[in-house]
C-alpha cells in the first residue's frame, strides 16, 4: 500500500473508509437498540412480540427496495449528494417517529427513516470503496464495518439508560440529532466517487492498472440468467439473517430472568465478536481467499447458535451472542467482493441492489417469525436451532459460486 498518490497528495482512500465507518455507525447500525425498545413498544401499545419485531424487517425491506433504484444512481450520480440528502430524510423521519401515536404511524416513519439509512449507509459505502481499492479490497470494507460493532456496542445499553432517563420517544430524538450532527461534516468534506476524480489511483498504488471501460447499466436479465448472482444472493441473505434473527437478543435474555439492563448486553457481546469477525474475516479474505473465509466464519456461527439454544447462562449467552457476531459480522465485507467479481467494479451498485431485492423475503420473515415461535411456544429455543439448518444452507450455496474475478483478472473466487 501506498501512503501518496502519483500527484504528490496523500492518498484519500483511507479517510474515505473512516467516513463511511462513522455513515454506517450513524445509518442503519440505529437500529442495533432495537431490541431495548421491544418490551417499552409492547407495553404502551399493548402488541405482541411478533408485531413490535416488525422494525427490523421494515428497516430490512425498505432498504433493499430502495436499493434497486439507488444503487445504479450510485454507480454514476453524485455519491456526496445523495448521501447527505438521506442523512436529511433520517432526522426527520426518526423524530417524527418518536412522537408517532400508533405501531401503524412508527411503522410509516421508520420505513421513511429507511430510505434516508439507504441514501448514506451501506450501500453507498460498499461502492466507494470498491472503487477506492483493489487489492486491499478485503480490508477496507472489514474496516469500513467497524463502526457498526461501536454503535452495536455503545448503542444499546446507552438506549436503556436513556429510556430509564426519558422515555423511549426522547431517547430516539437525541439519537437522531446526534447521529446527523455527527454525519454531516466528514460526508460533506471528504466523500469523493472514484480516486481518479482527483488524480490518484486505487489503493493508493502510484501507477494505476487499465482501467476497464465503464459500463452501461447492465439489463436486469444481465443478473438473472447467471446462476453465480442467486448463489450469492440467497447465500449472503442466509448468513446475514443472524443479524436480523438477533435482534431478539434483549427479550431473549429477559425470557431467561434477566433484567433489561442486563441483557441489554447482549447486542454489545454481539458486536464485540461482530468486530473481531470483520478485521479476521477482511484479511482472510485477502490472503486465503473467499471459500476458507465463509467455511471458517460460519462454523463460528454455528457454535454460537448451539449455545443460545442450550438455555444457557448469562455468561454463556453473552459468549454465544458473541460467535454469533463473529461469524455474521464477519459477511458483511463479503457480497460487494463477490458481486464486483463476478461482474465488474462498475456496476456493484447495481448488482447489490438488486441482490438486496432478491433476498428480501429472507430478511423481511426472519425477525417476525422468531416472534411467532416465542408467542406461540413460550421459548426461543426451536428458533436458534432452526438457525443450525440456515447456516448450513448459506455454506452450500456460497461454496458453489464458480467465476473468475472481473476486477483482478489473475484471481478467481477462491
């Protein structure tokens, strides 16, 4: 890696990845509480568990609809631009949210809050910087997530003591203020589309390789005739339905005994591992490549999902929460690697938003039906271990992708 471009300026990949770090941190890593919020929602609302788990499908669903008109506009449009803009709709979705009378009308905010986490999360994030690096690819979206784990971590015992404080509808205003006060200035300054717009070349190298001409957008049956788009797609939707599934963690630990506040812990055990997965699983897949990353994460995975199904301790649940983390956290680098080799740097915009649309049943169910389980059987305990039979699923189809490497022709999806 280089520290300057061949202009003689210091090369702006990296502060590219702290700022989308710090986007994500602040975008739809807000919905890491949410599971704070569950009993709070049940409570002045008098709802079920399946119907106040709905936040995070509609978080999910709205983010990957949006995702097929975003990411193309992504791929060619002003990414700075866009991305301030959803900061803008976020603050004023999230506080009219906090004042919202009914699930129905938190419901409506929260999907319009979607598209603003969208517009600055990460999507936008996953193009920069696969236009930003090549060969340390890898590493800089591992890095680019670590502010998802802080948020992760921070986010929901803060959430518990606030709403102790203030109420749960004072809580999300301050959030909400504070995440677009935080955003605003590192976008507006530092986001920059491609590193040719300023002379310098990805990775910081000082010369750069040909550059492959700049596709049109592709048609959509570009995408659905090739195997390797569903193999990824559902492959990388099975393995990040642990995040979706996990945001029963907090109720889960109080269905054990435990009080909010302790198990409002929970979620940070998760993204604790969730860290540790990201920077492993960035430079593994760097050096050993893809197959061995994905075998080595999800067997983690699977460890984590036996123990949360044992009934176990507080101890062990925070441990189990934690190989959970580090085995999903550790994909969230993975679909923008596998997309741009499979079909090119230059439409991994597109490519993942339509990746996104095609998984969203995937992710739209996986929360909502863990609800179901716990309101009609009483215990999590089936759900965690149907998550055994996802994850194995996700490895059969990820092992299967077979394509040679668009962006670096002397690799292949190894």
């Amino acid at each position: 890696m280089q520290g300057a471009a061949s202009n003689g300026t210091p090369f702006s990949g990296w502060r590219i990845v702290w700022t989308v770090a710090l986007a994500q941190a602040l975008g739809p890593a807000l919905m890491s509480p949410v599971g704070v919020f569950m009993t709070e929602l049940q409570a002045e609302f008098g709802a079920s568990r399946a119907a106040v788990s709905l936040g995070g499908p509609i978080l999910a669903g709205m983010m990957m609809l949006v995702g097929l008109v975003l990411g193309p506009r992504l791929d060619r449009g002003p990414i700075r631009r866009i991305m301030l803009w959803g900061v803008g709709i976020m603050l004023a979705a999230l506080l009219a949210l906090s004042r919202g009378r009914s699930l129905g009308e938190i419901g409506l905010f929260l999907a319009v809050a979607s598209v603003g986490m969208s517009m600055y999360g990460h999507l936008p994030a996953q193009v920069l910087l696969v236009n930003w690096f090549r060969r340390l690819r890898g590493r800089a979206l591992a890095v680019s997530t670590i502010g998802m784990s802080g948020s992760g971590f921070l986010l929901p015992p803060l959430c518990a003591l606030l709403i102790a404080s203030v109420g749960w509808r004072d809580t999300i205003s301050l959030i909400a203020v504070a995440a677009a006060a935080l955003c605003v200035f590192p976008i507006a300054s530092f986001v920059v589309n491609r590193p040719e717009d300023v002379g310098q070349h990805p990775d910081g190298d000082a010369s750069g390789s040909p550059e492959p001409p700049l596709e049109a957008r592709l048609p959509v049956q570009h995408f659905l005739r090739d195997p390797n788009f569903w193999l990824v797609s559902f492959g990388m939707g099975f393995c990040l339905s642990a995040l979706a599934v996990a945001l029963h963690l907090v109720p889960f630990g109080q269905s054990l005994g435990f009080s909010l506040q302790e198990a409002a812990w929970a979620p940070p055990a998760l993204s604790a591992g969730s860290l540790v997965g990201k920077l492993l699983g960035g430079w593994s897949i760097d050096r050993l490549g893809k197959r061995i990353t994905v075998t080595g994460l999800l067997a983690v995975q699977a460890v984590g999902w036996v123990m949360l199904a044992s009934g176990p301790d507080y101890s062990e649940m925070l441990a189990g929460a934690a190989l959970v983390g580090f085995g999903s956290g550790g994909f969230l680098p993975l679909p923008a690697i596998y997309l741009a080799a499979c079909f090119g740097r230059n439409v991994v915009g597109q490519a993942s938003g339509l990746a996104g649309a095609a998984t969203l049943p995937i992710q739209m169910l996986a929360a909502p039906l863990v609800g179901v389980v716990f309101d009609y059987g009483g215990s999590y305990t089936p759900a965690f271990q149907s998550m055994l039979g996802v994850v194995a699923l996700a490895a059969l189809l990820l092992l299967l992708v077979r394509a040679p490497d668009r962006d670096l022709p002397d690799e292949s999806v190894s």
